[in-house]
C-alpha cells in the first residue's frame, strides 16, 4: 500500500505543477515567474503526469 500512496501523491505533485506552468502560459497575471520557467514546469509536469499514470495504471492491475 505505501507504494500505491506514494505514486497518488506524485501523481497529484506532478498534476500541480503542470497545471502552474500552464496557468502562467495562459494568462500573464504570474509575472513574477519567467515565461521560460512556466514552459519548463508544463513540459516536466506533463512527463510527470504520464510517467506517474502508467506506474499507478501497472500497480492497479496486479
């Protein structure tokens, strides 16, 4: 089970930071983060994403 909660809470880390990065990209009211941070926290949230879904999908089905 500590593997199982492990992976959900970076799952939603990953979800968070994704969706920072985009806030930022969509509208420009974070203009205290620089443009190029907010595409970096978009693409490395959406890898993390990914990544942490498919782990979570292999964990589920055993």
């Amino acid at each position: 089970m500590k593997n199982k909660s492990q992976t959900v809470i970076t799952l939603v880390c990953s979800l968070l930071i994704f969706t920072i990065g985009m806030f930022r990209i969509l509208t420009e009211s974070l203009s205290s983060t620089p443009l190029f941070v907010a595409y970096i926290f978009a693409i490395t949230g959406l890898i993390g994403v990914i990544s942490n879904g498919v782990t979570l999908r292999k964990i589920q089905s055993k």
